[in-house]
C-alpha cells in the first residue's frame, strides 16, 4: 500500500487555490480561521469571504485573497498571504495592515461589471444589483479595491450595505470610540496593547511620552499657569471665569488673559463677541510682546469703545507699553471655503489612474490647485507677524470672525517659528493641545467623521503641511521627523482618541456625560468621558515603532558626542554647525538673489527674484524687507527664530503624506519596478548597517542604534543605487554617513 500522507511541500504559493469542486475543501477552513482582532466594543456586523483585494493596477498578479469584514470601527481584510515586495514595514497597534477607520473613509463605490453599473452607496440607499467590485475612496489620498469574483453575490452586497451604513453615522455618539470608553468604563481590568487605555480629554495634568516627559492638555489651572511662567508673561494671569462654561461653550474653561482685566469686565464684554470668544492669549515673546487672539465684535455700537480697553490692556501687559498691531486675518489669507476647494483639486490630482496621463501637465495641474500658493501664504504671513514681534516690540493680535479656524493656524506657525520649545515632540503636541483642542478647533465638523458636514475643510493638514515645510528646510531644528506628522495626520482619521473628535471641550463634556447616562457609567467627579488621547503613542506602536518619530539630524541644546566608546555631551555654538545647515549657494537665500552676486543672462528663464511682502506704508515695507535680508544673511541659530523660504521652488509637495499610495509618481522618470529596486536596496543597506552595529555593540553604548536602523524600508529614504557598502570604523562616521544619503534622496522613493 502507498502512503496517502503528501510529502512536506516545498513550494510556498501565494495564491489561495480558488473553491471549485467539494472535493476542494482545502481553502474554506483556511479562510475561515481568519478572524479579526477587536477592540473593547468593537463587533463585527457583516463579513465576505473569498474576496480578492487588488494590489497593482496594471496586473493581478499581486493580488491577495482573504476575508473582508465590516466592524462599527473599520474594514478589515483578514489573510495569511504575504503583502508582495514588501521586507520591513511598521505595525499600527489598532490598525491592521489592510485596516480602513470607517472615519477614512470618504466614498464608496460599487460596480457590477456584467451589467456595466456603478453605484455610489450612502447610508440608507438600496443596492439593486450584485457588487462585483468595490472602491473605497479615502480622505488619507488611498484608493481600494476588492472584487467579489469568487464570493457568494448576496453577502457581497451585504457587506457593501453595512460598511456605507456604519462609514456614515447620523449622530455622534455613534462613533466607535463611546462604546469602546464604555466598554472600557464597565471592564476596567481590560487593557490595550498592555496600557490603560483611559486618560486623553478628561481630568488630568497631561499624557507622558516614551521620555517621560508630560504633555500638558491645558485642561486645567495649573498647566495654563506653568505656561506663563515658562514664557515670562508676568503682566498676564490665569481667568476661571469660564467655569463649567457659564459664559461660552467653545471656549475652555481656563484661559490666559491681561492683568488688568477684572473678570467682571469678562463678563460684560463677553456678550459683544461672536461665539462669546473673548480675547485669548497665546504666546509671550522675551522681550514682552504677546500673541492673542479674538473673534471679531458683534455690536457695532460698542466695537470702538470695547476694542480700545481690550488693546488697553494689552499694551499695559507689555513692559515696555508699546502698541498693539492687529492682523485681520479673513482679509489677508484664504478662508476655509477656498482650502477645501484647492484640496479637493490636489486630491483628484494625486488620485488620478494612471499616474502617466497627468504626468505631462503635472506641474501646471499642481499650481492650478493653488494648494502650494496657500501654504506660501500662511508661511509668509506668519512670518510677518514674527518680524512685529521680534524687530518692533509689538503685541500681535489675530482677529477673525469666530476666531477659531484661521487664527489656529496662524497662531501656531507663529510659536513654531519663533519657540524652539514647539520644535520637541512634547512641545509641538502642547501646542496643538492649546491652539487647536482646547481653542475650540472645530474638529468633528472640518474632519466630517459624521459625514454630512457643509463645512468641512482640511486646515490642520494644511498647517501640519506648513511644518513640514519649515522641517525640510530646517531639519536639524526639529526633534520630530516627516513620518511622525504624517502618523499625526492619519491619527487624525481614527475615531478613537477623544483629541480630534470634538468641535470643542464642552461638547466633549456634554456629549460623554449624556452617553454615560444612558449606559449607567458612574463618572463620579470627572467632567464627562475620559477618552484615549492621541498623544499615548504607546495604544499604536510599540517603543521600536516610535523610534521612527525622532529626527536624528536634530540638534538640541545639548547633544550628545561618542568620543571613544563614551558619551559625552556638550553645548554647540552656532559656529559648530550653522555654515553647513544652510545646503544652498550663498548667492541664493529665501529665494532673494543678491544683485551683486546674480545677474541674470539675455533670454534667461532665471529672473531675478524680489520678496513679496504686504504693502503697508512704504518705511515699514522696507524696514521689514531689510530685516528678511539681515536674517537670512546671519548664520541659523536652531535655538532662535526660524523664518521659512518662500520662493517658488523652495515650497514643495509633501510626498510621503499625498504620495505614498503612489509609488510611480515619486521616481523621476520611474515606475514600480524602479521603485521595488530602490526598496531593495534600502533594505539590503539596512541589512547591512544592522550586522555591523550588532557586532560592535559592546564597544558601543548606543542602546537601539541598531533599532533605530532597522526601520522601515516603507518610510525610509535610499542611498544611492551605486554607493559602496559602508564598513564601520565608528559609531559617529557610520551616522553621519547613514544620514548624509538620506538628505540626498530624501523625497525620491515612494512609501509602500
């Protein structure tokens, strides 16, 4: 008798052998012990099995077979086949790696390709014919694709049904993070990745970082008054008249305002603002100049009176008296309607398929969006404001309608420019915390988690844009790296953290307190839900993962130096690096082409640039473009103030965040095998690097170089295809080179 037992195969097949006969049992278990892993809350509320979801466009070949599942959190594809071309990649804690937040998602689409139909599904619309393919559009810029070839046509429909019926919730407490604090409220044993998964938007002084450092949520009197003290504002004081919210909802509770303002005065004057949004402090310069912010006055009968004794008290807030200079901000910067208008134009174009018929009228298709001309023009105002506070010892006040849109971003690019504090991971996060979460930044309704908001419009990518920029320009000036804005940003669409989820702290407040009482939670003495906050980077990647948000080009206040095998650490001047951070010609700075040093050739496209600064009167003109000069002529100093470059071919697109679904569009004159070629590289360079400070850690006290090093190839920039392979001689040299190449070819490979 021959055995009946096959022998140990092997062959490894990619492709899960399609069901065609009973005698073909093989793959249904197969598919069916593939379950998704759930959240606290989360169920699973319809599901598919034997889809195919479609990797490449131009081939199947790559394609994965699995389960497709909808939960009241996300769609989940669920398979044991290897994702194609891809060694190393980091892993989301709470998202898998064919994971969609049904908060991502923007539009779904279905189509029947027998029939010649395509349906785009809402939330309460029947579907009259049987999906054999379904496109998920996402706002993250990705598009995906699965087809029902091999499923059974009713659950096909079925699962189409539920993810356009949970992707688009009528009401808020609908979203999945309230049944996951709730489920969380009524298990307290249960924990998330090993972390409580409690504490972001409730009570609390802040959330602590891998460093042990605190964020501080600006929930309280003490991180507001901390702030004060941190900046030297001596001439301002924490105000509690907003208590409970007793004078307006879509302000916090604690606030920063003059001295000399009696919150009696508060409560007069709060009536003549709109929203209630009287003025609020953001920032003090050393030399005493502040930065505020205020919605516009309703009462047209008291607007002069209520105006003067608010810049009264300003300027008695400044030491040395000087005057307050107010900055309209909804006459000098686009409005909200005009961002959304330019994204959705950028989207369409980064989206297109294929990425080849646009590449030939790319660049006039990117400057039609006029994305890139608002970035320059938020840079380039903020920068403005920075010269008046800096060079004239003036207050700055923000002022615009409702004092809650454009005033946030304008407000930050400000203190990023002019504080290094908001350059470190925990200083950038406070800063959002402040100018964003606690101001009263409409999240919930520019975001669109529930679906049907006319307002939405994308001016947090927009500002997180405008930081890249300053990143890319200034590297070695930022503590936080390209991959931790674009994890930020996609944070953004997870509708789980309590930071991103709210138009303002009240209605969180209002919101979970309601919730609670409808699912009997207990909430003793704490102000509402408390939910996960976004800045426990600990509930989504592991401590190795979030190597990956710290630029190693950064230079703090006191960095460290390997000498021999020991750690040394010293102060650097500006001497020691400021003549080798500036990576242009000396003719060329902020896009101003000295005269003496320039002179443009008959016929040249080259022309000779000018800065383009608001025409106020004609001294202050001046006086402001000569301080441009003057900055730009001095070298960097990483601790001071920064100022952005705004010519044409300084402001880019940020690739990695629009791009990174798109790998043929980041390779000049490339396509996706030129880019699994640089991939490969990278991740033999990786390879490499890792033996070598594996061998040599003993005589190393870098703990986690090697970690550092084996990150992503998906996140990673290459080294050139030519280069030789680096033999360690130093832990110092082997850096410098590692990051010299990154800086060459950063931006020139796609992210997988």
């Amino acid at each position: 008798m021959f055995s009946l037992k096959p022998p140990k195969p092997t062959f490894k097949s990619y492709l899960l052998p399609l069901p065609q006969t009973e005698d073909h049992v093989t793959s249904e278990p197969r598919i069916k012990k593939l379950e998704p892993v759930l959240l606290p809350g989360e169920i699973v509320v319809n599901e598919v099995n034997f889809v195919r979801k479609c990797i490449a466009t131009d081939t199947s070949q790559y394609d994965l077979w699995g389960k497709l599942v909808c939960t009241n959190f996300k769609i989940s594809f669920i398979t044991d086949d290897p994702m194609p071309l891809q060694k190393f990649h980091y892993k989301n804690l709470l998202l898998g790696e064919h994971d969609v937040p049904l908060t991502c998602i923007e539009q779904i689409v279905t189509v029947n390709d027998t029939k010649r139909k395509q349906k785009v599904l809402g939330p309460n619309q029947k579907l009259k014919f049987n999906p054999t393919e379904l496109i998920i559009y996402c706002k993250d810029f990705r598009i995906v694709r699965f087809r029902f070839d091999e499923a059974g046509p009713e659950s096909a429909k079925k699962v189409c049904l539920a993810i356009a019926h949970y992707s688009q919730p009528t009401d808020l407490q609908l979203l999945f993070a309230f049944e996951y604090v709730g489920e969380i409220y009524h298990n307290p044993a249960k924990k998330v990745n090993g972390v409580d998964p409690g504490g972001g938007g409730g009570s609390g002084g802040g959330i602590s970082s891998a460093s042990g450092q605190q964020t501080p949520l600006f929930e309280t009197y003490s991180d507001w008054d901390r702030e004060i003290k941190r900046t030297g504002a001596s001439e301002w004081r924490v105000c509690s008249v907003n208590e409970g919210y007793m004078i307006s909802t879509c302000l916090p509770e604690y606030f920063v305002v003059p001295s000399s303002l009696a919150d009696q005065d508060l409560k007069l004057y709060s009536h003549s603002f709109i929203g209630r949004r009287m003025p609020l402090w953001s920032w003090n310069h050393p030399n005493g100049s502040a930065l505020v912010r205020m919605a516009n006055i309703k009462d047209v009968l008291q607007q002069r009176r209520i105006d003067q004794r608010i810049c009264n008290a300003i300027t008695r807030s400044h030491p040395l008296r000087s005057d307050v200079y107010k900055s309209d901000l909804d006459k000098c910067l686009p409005n909200i309607q005009e961002i959304q208008a330019a994204h959705i134009k950028l989207k369409q174009l980064c989206v297109n398929e294929p990425f080849e018929e646009t590449e030939e009228k790319w660049l006039s298709s990117l400057e039609n969006t006029r994305w890139l001309e608002y970035i320059r023009s938020f840079l380039k105002h903020s920068a403005e404001l920075v010269y008046m506070m800096e060079c004239k010892h003036v207050s700055v006040v923000l002022q615009e309608e409702e004092g809650r849109d454009l005033s946030c971003l304008a407000a930050s690019l400000v203190q990023v420019m002019l504080d290094p504090y908001f350059r470190t991971i925990v200083g950038f996060q406070s800063l959002i915390q402040k100018e964003w979460v606690m101001a009263g930044y409409q999240f919930l309704d520019r975001c669109n988690h529930l679906k049907r908001s006319d307002k939405e419009s994308p001016l947090f990518l927009m500002f997180l844009d405008c930081v890249w920029q300053l990143l890319e320009q200034y590297p070695a000036a930022f503590e936080f790296s390209e991959m931790y804005l674009t994890i930020l940003y996609d944070s953004a669409r997870i509708s789980l953290f309590g930071t991103f989820l709210f138009n303002c702290p009240h209605q969180r407040v209002k919101e979970s307190t309601e919730f609670a009482i409808s699912k009997n939670i207990q909430l003793g003495d704490e102000k509402g839900l408390r939910f996960p906050c976004v800045w426990d980077w600990s509930l989504q990647f592991t401590s190795r993962d979030r190597l990956l948000f710290h630029n190693p080009l950064y230079i703090g206040k006191s960095a460290p130096c390997v000498q021999n095998g020991a750690v040394k650490t010293f102060k650097r001047s500006k001497k020691n690096y400021s003549s080798t951070l500036r990576g242009v010609p000396p003719a060329l700075k902020n896009g101003i082409i000295s005269e003496q040093e320039f002179l443009p050739r008959r016929n040249s496209l080259i022309l000779k640039l000018k800065p383009d600064f608001l025409q106020q009167t004609e001294s202050q003109s001046n006086s402001m473009e000569q301080y441009f000069r003057d900055w730009f002529a001095k070298p960097v100093d990483l601790h001071g103030v920064i100022l952005p470059h705004i010519s044409g071919t300084q402001i880019k697109l940020w690739k990695l965040c629009y791009f990174r679904w798109v790998p043929e569009a980041q390779i000049n004159h490339g396509g996706f095998i030129a880019a699994f070629h640089k991939v490969s590289l990278l991740a033999d360079e990786v390879d490499t690097l890792n033996r070598n400070l594996r061998q040599c850690k003993s005589n190393s006290p870098l703990q986690g170089a090697s970690t550092v090093l084996a990150m992503p190839a998906a996140h990673r920039t290459p080294f050139s295809p030519g280069c030789k392979r680096y033999e360690l001689q130093s832990c110092e040299e082997q850096w410098h080179t590692v990051f010299s190449h990154c800086l060459v070819w950063q931006g020139q490979v796609s992210s997988f």
